[in-house]
C-alpha cells in the first residue's frame, strides 16, 4: 500500500471542482431564452420556490490571490446603475415567467456585496423577497473591511441569518503578500456586532497554500479563528492559475509552499480544528454541532450547489447580476460577464444568457453519482450504461488497490483516507472530461 505522500504525488493533478457537473468549460447547446424559460416553468413547484443567487461584483480592493469575477473600484456611484439592472432583471423573468416565483432563498455573493450601500442593499432585498416562503433563508458573503454597522441592521430586519466572512488568514506577513489586511480586533468586533444582532450562523472562509504561509503562521491563524468561534469554516485550497488568473501575477513563486507543505498546512489545520470541536462535513468544510450543515451532514441531507454546500435546495436555482450562473435542474445558462454587455442586454429586454448547457441523460446520471460522493462520500452504481464504463471500472479498482474506496457490488463508498481524494474518484466519471482532457486549465485536486 501506498503513503499518503506517494498518493497525493500520483494522484495530484489539475481537475475540476465540480460544483457543477458538467464543469462550465465543458458546456455546450445554449437553450435559447424560450427554451430556457419552458425549463424553469417545467421544473418550478410553488411549494419548494426558487433559490436566488445575486451577483455582486464590485470590491473596493484588490486581492492578489482572488479567482472570483469581480471588478475593482472605489467609485461607488455604480451602485445605483447595477441595481437598476438587476431589479429589471428581475422584472424580465416575472414577465416572461407570468408570475412572481416564490422565494426558499436569497445568497448575495461576490466581489463584495457589502460594498453597497446598507440603503441599497435594503431595496433589493425587499425588492426580490416579495414572495417569501416560510422556511425562507438568507445569506451573504461580507468582506469585514467593508461591512458597517447599519449593513448588519438592514441583515437582521430582513431576515439574513447567515453570514460568511472572507478572512483567509490572520498573519500579518501572509496579509502582506496577499494585499489584504484586517486584524482580528476588528474582525472580532464585527463578529460581536453580527451575534448582538441575532444573526448566529457565521462562517469563516480560510485558505491554505497562500503565500508566505507556514506550520507557524497556520496554527496562529487556526488558533484566532477558534477564540473567535465561528459555527462553520470553509479552509480553501488556493486555487493558482497565474496564466489564466492575471491578478495572481503579483504573487512571487518563490513565496508559495511547496505541494508537501501545502497539504502539510491542510493537515495541521483539521487537526487543529477538529481537536476543537470542529467536524468535517465536506471538500473543504468543517462545522460546529448545532450550526445547519452539521446538522443536514448528521441528518443525511447535504446538497451542493454552484455557491458550496447547502442543507435545502429548491430545483431551481436563479442568479441575477453579471456572471451569475443558473439551474432549472434540465439545463444551466451563465449571465454575460462584462457589465457593459450584460446591462445592454437588460436594458434591450432581454434575458442575458451569455451560455449554457442543456443537460443529457447521461449528464443527469454523472451528476448524481459526483453530488453523492461529495456530499456522502459513498455512491450507488446501479448503471453500467454510464458513459466508458469499462474504463471508469479499470480506474475504480486501482483507486480500490490504492486504498482510496471500496467497492461492493455496487456500492462505492470513499475511504478516510480516500475523502482527500473525491475530486479523482469524482473525475472518473466526468466523460466530458475524458473527451477534451487537454483544452482547459484546471487547479490541482490536492
Ligand atoms: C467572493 S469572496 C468572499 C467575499 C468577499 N469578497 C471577501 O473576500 O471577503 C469568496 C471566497 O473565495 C475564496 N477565494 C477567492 N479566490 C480564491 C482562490 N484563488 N483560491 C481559493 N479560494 C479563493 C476566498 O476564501 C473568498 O472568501
Ligand atoms: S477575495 Fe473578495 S474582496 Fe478580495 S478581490 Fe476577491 S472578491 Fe474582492
């Protein structure tokens, strides 16, 4: 049997991350906007509502290591432009729908959605909850170097009540080298702020693998992170595609851990949180018992979406604002990224579908068995019709012989051990993958 180390060097190698499957670089078929509205109407059940996912994308500044679809400016008159555009946005898919969608729930991601305005914030969330289920949940993405007290107000009076902090890390050499510095007073102020206010599912966003990050400089950062308890934490693996990711140029090279020390930074930091009362959901997440993902892990009922793992989900999930993606659960669409494209397109009434994909029996299949291994770590294979079966069985069983999951009959089921390695197991199955392995530029699965 192989080391840990020898399997990670086998094993790691660029691949998706399948919050979506097919990944987005490998759609193909755009439905047209009839099309796209006839799946939405098909899929939408007044009971369940819709999921809304708003887009945000500005940021006052920019990190260097930052992969998300944002644009930097300090100029904030763009804000009452961009919510003019979503709100019509809105208003075109209550048109073409012929109802207003009831909402199960509402996440603001980003860029920074707290670059808005409290005022402006409070408008759109009022504008887009006019038809709140009861089980109605809101979230958002804060950058705690923007979030102001009447931010937080305009949150609890409107129902958010989960909120997710970007920290990264809290050494002030890595906050150097990544062009991001808050401090743990002020973060910790914020937090109190957030819990006075009754707001109490909070998550910190973490990454390992940054620059000028050690064992040193991960266990300070863990230990910070454990005093101000968070009931969830997402620890990230830098993602670095300096050829594709302009912005991540500024970072040196020679900064950056080594793959052993990277996976050694990982290591450290689930001991260090799982010795604290912190449990591993999924990729990436750990979570206290009593917060909502523990909860859905314990109850069996983790779903994953395009923004990371969630405990309810709706079969449609809608986004509005630049970049945003959608799912009708037959098919994807992906909004217009530039932001002068994307309000020409509002603005001459319609729906700016950029692309998509409309989903193949075979796609539906593989996407069930990657969701399952993501969120349970163990599979059914009841079809051997599944797309290079013969291959996927040859590539399982050395997975097997390596320790990685066991096979039975025809259960698959990932290892301890295995867990770090469900982007493999997962790509496997992805024959879109198979078909077009050398186009795209993936981050490493480990
Ligand atoms: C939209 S940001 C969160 C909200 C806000 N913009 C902020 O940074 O505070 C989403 C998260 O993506 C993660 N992220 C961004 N770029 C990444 C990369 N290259 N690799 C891994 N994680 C990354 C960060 O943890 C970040 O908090
Ligand atoms: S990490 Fe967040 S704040 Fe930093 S540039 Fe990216 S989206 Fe903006």
């Amino acid at each position: 049997m192989n080391t840990i180390n020898e399997l990670i060097e086998k094993y790691n190698r660029p691949g998706p991350r399948y919050t979506s499957y097919p990944p987005v670089p490998y759609w193909q078929g755009t439905p047209d906007e009839v099309t796209w509205i006839n799946h939405l109407n098909t899929s939408y059940d007044p009971e369940k509502g819709i999921d809304l996912y708003v887009h945000v994308p500005f940021c006052e500044s920019l990190c260097y290591y930052c992969g998300c679809s944002r644009i930097i400016t300090k100029d904030h008159s763009v804000e009452k432009r961009y919510l003019a555009m979503v709100i019509k946005e809105w208003a075109l898919y209550e048109e073409r729908l012929g109802f207003t969608p009831n909402i199960n729930s509402l996440h603001f991601g980003g860029g920074t959605p707290t670059f808005l305005s409290a005022a402006h914030l409070d408008l759109l969330i009022k504008t887009l909850t006019k038809n709140k289920l009861p089980q109605f949940i809101g979230s958002i993405e804060i950058d705690p170097r923007t979030c102001q007290t009447d931010h937080l107000d305009v949150l609890a009076k409107n129902g958010i009540t989960r909120v997710s902090l970007g920290i990264q890390d809290f050494d002030p050499i890595v906050q150097e080298a990544i062009h991001r510095h808050q401090s743990p007073e002020m973060v910790k102020l914020l937090v109190e702020k957030i819990r006075e206010r009754g707001i109490n599912s909070i998550n910190f966003d973490l990454i390992y693998g940054l620059p000028k990050q050690s064992l040193n400089s991960i266990s300070g950062t863990i230990e910070t992170v454990i005093k101000l308890n968070p009931e969830l934490i997402a620890f990230y693996s830098y993602a670095h595609l300096p050829e594709k990711i302009k912005n991540q140029r500024l970072i040196n090279d020679s900064d950056l851990p080594s793959p052993k020390l990277k996976r050694e930074l990982y290591e450290l930091g689930k001991k260090l949180l799982q010795e604290n009362g912190y449990h591993d959901v999924g990729m990436d997440h750990f979570a206290k018992p009593g917060s909502y993902l523990y909860q859905a892990k314990k109850e069996d009922n983790l779903h994953r979406n395009f923004m990371g793992y969630v405990d309810k989900k709706s079969p449609i999930l809608l986004g509005l604002g630049p970049t945003s993606i959608s799912d009708s659960s037959l098919s994807f669409i992906q909004n217009i990224k530039d932001v002068k494209s994307y309000e020409d397109k509002v603005n001459a009434n319609q729906l700016p579908i950029q692309k998509g994909h409309v989903h193949s029996k075979n796609d539906l299949m593989v996407q069930d068995i990657i969701l399952e291994l993501m969120c349970r770590n163990e599979t059914t294979l009841n079809d051997t019709s599944l797309p290079y079966w013969d291959d996927v069985f040859k590539e399982l069983k050395d997975f097997e012989a390596d320790g990685i999951l066991e096979l039975e009959h025809n259960k698959l089921k990932l290892s301890e051990l295995g867990k770090v390695f469900v982007r493999n197991v997962a790509m496997s199955f992805d024959f879109h993958l198979r078909e077009q392995r050398t186009a795209v530029k993936f981050s490493q699965t480990i």
